[in-house]
C-alpha cells in the first residue's frame, strides 16, 4: 500500500462499503450502472474513494428504500449535481413517484379482491382439479375471475 | 363544464402559462368551472385520474391531457367535448 491508502480521507472499497452499511458488491454493482464513479487504482493496486463516495452510496441506498429504480435514482443524482437545479425539481420527480406508487398500489388492491373473490367462490374439498372453481374460473371469460 | 389542473406547488411554467390557459377556457365558455388543486392535497384524486405526471389536466372529470396544453389546444377540446359529450 503506498502514502495515499494511509491518508485519512481516503476510504477503500470496503470501508465506504461499511459506513453506508452496503455490500462492497453493491458498490461495485453500482458502478458498473454508472451511479458510482470508479476511482483509478493507486501505484498499488487500491482503488481509493473520498468521503463523498459515503454520502453518495446513502443517497443511492435511502432512495432505493423509497421505491426509486436505479435509472430514477440516476436522475435524481443528475438534479442534485447541476447548480442550476431548484427543489421543485425534485420535489416534482417526488410526486411522480408517489403518483405511480399509489397507481401500482391501486392495481395490486384490485387483485387482492379478485384473489378474494377466487378464494370464497371455491369450498377447498377434495373434488379434482377439473372441477376446481378457481381453475374454472381463471379459464372462463375475460374478466370472470375479477369480477 | 368543469376544468381540473393538477398540479404540484411551485411549478413555474405553471404559474406562467395558468392565466392563459384559464382566459382561454373563459373566452369560450364563461360559465366554465376552473379549478387549479395541488396535487399533493389530491394524490388519490389524481390517482383515480389516471395522472402519472404534473401537471395534467381534467376536463369533467375525465384525464384529457397529460400536460399543459396550448391555450387553442385546451380550447379545441372544451368544442370537442360540448359536441360529444361525455
């Protein structure tokens, strides 16, 4: 390891890795899908990062914890690095999310009923499969199992 | 008729282009209801719209535009609508 790996503010992989309480493979992983840069290796052989690379990967780890894809999480860090960036910005990329959240939770209430509904309509005896209410039901008309 | 536009606070083109779009509905129709609602207040209203992005625009009820259209545009589509009603 040579002087630079001993300078306290630079952190290897491992140790960002620790105090962003993340996988050193979760920091590779978003790397190679260009959230995170990857820091040239030092004449050792370390790749080395400074303490921004912490704040950068709880930044990535709390958005994921909000629902956020890898793409939108790029986008966001996109905003939180251009100076000409306002918070309406953000706060509208925030809305959008919650919007589609609530649709998706919406669309996945109205399954719940349908699996519901599957779920009084059979008796769960012993009959055979080819009698099966659910079965029957999934194969009737569109919409007969979501009635 | 009744106009919704949802939108979140603090947008700036917004606030620029509201005026237009509101005279332009009035013009065509005085009686016309305009509503201007922050959607943070109504996200499960603008759920049941179907709005995905700010801001959109209702026009009884009904998701007519996904953004702010063009005053004429806006106006087109009041005529559409009082010929075809819903």
């Amino acid at each position: 390891m040579d002087s630079s790996t001993s300078h306290p503010q630079w952190l290897t992989v491992g140790k960002i890795a620790e105090l962003a309480e993340v996988s050193a493979n979760a920091v590779r992983f978003y790397e190679r899908e260009g959230l995170m840069q990857v820091p040239p290796k030092t004449r050792s052989g370390y790749r080395l990062y400074g303490p921004e690379a912490v704040q950068r990967l709880r930044f990535i780890k709390q958005a994921q914890q909000c629902g956020f894809t890898l793409a939108e999480i790029q986008a966001l860090l996109q905003l939180r690095d251009q100076p000409s960036t306002c918070c309406n910005d953000v706060h509208a990329k925030v809305i959008e999310k919650k919007l589609a959240l609530e649709a998706r939770i919406r669309d996945m209430k109205t399954m719940s009923m349908a699996l519901d509904q599957l779920i009084a309509d059979c008796s769960n005896d012993g009959r055979p499969a080819e009698d099966c209410p659910i079965l029957g039901a999934l194969s009737g008309p569109a919409g007969g199992a979501a009635r | 008729m009744k106009i919704e536009v949802l939108h979140a606070p603090g947008c700036v083109r917004c606030a620029r282009e509201l005026a237009g779009l509101r005279a332009a509905a009035l013009a065509l129709d005085p009686t016309v209801q305009w509503h201007e609602i922050n959607i943070v207040d109504a996200i499960d209203y603008a759920v049941a719209l179907g709005v995905l992005k700010t801001p959109a625009v209702a026009i009884d009820g009904e998701l007519v535009f996904a953004k702010l259209p063009l005053p004429d545009t806006l106006s087109a589509a009041m005529r559409e609508r009082r010929r075809t009603p819903a």
